[in-house]
C-alpha cells in the first residue's frame, strides 16, 4: 500500500524515501508513466481516477521541482565584457525577479 511522503509525493513502502533517501528522478519519471498509461487507459473508476490524476500531478510537480534543483547546479557560461565566455557557478537567488521568470 503506497504512503504520503515529505513533499507530498506517494511512494510503496520500502522504497527509497521510507529509508530516507529521496527518490531518484527517473524513478519519479517511471511513476508518472506508469499513472498517466493507468489513466488513458479508461478502465478505472471514478474515485480511483481522481486518485491517480492527484497522485500523478504530485510526481509530476516533484519532478519538477528536482529539474530546476538541477538546473541551479549547473555552471552557466556567461560573456563577460570583453565577450569572452567565462565559466560562473550557479548561485541560487541571484538575478530572481529580473525578467527570468524567477529561476
């Protein structure tokens, strides 16, 4: 029977996140495959449909979430004045709200 972990993503008992270990991310993109087949396949109830439609919407705002975590460890390269590209480690917060959408 599957529990509601931190970060509300569900996860069976015994995975990854019941040890403490967060979910890799391509077990989170299996999930969410795995629900959305369940849903196209028209052959669930009501009540179980609305459940796997909230299941597969956590896993997918988890997954998202885990893209921009990574996003940020990216180094970017940027040009400096000269226009030469120069190497810069990501620092979370800096530039938010100037016109990037907040990431």
């Amino acid at each position: 029977m599957a529990r509601q972990a931190e970060k509300g993503v569900r996860v069976e008992k015994g995975g990854p996140a019941a040890e403490g270990a967060p979910e890799p991310y391509d077990k989170l993109v299996e999930r969410l495959e795995r629900v959305v087949g369940d849903l196209e396949s028209g052959g669930l109830p009501l009540e179980q449909s609305i459940e796997k439609f909230a299941e597969g919407m956590r896993l997918a705002r988890e997954a998202g979430r885990r893209l921009d975590e990574a996003e940020q460890r990216v180094e970017q390269l940027v040009k400096d004045a000269s226009g030469d590209e120069t190497e810069v480690t990501f620092e979370p917060g800096a530039g938010k709200g100037q016109g990037d959408g907040g990431r």
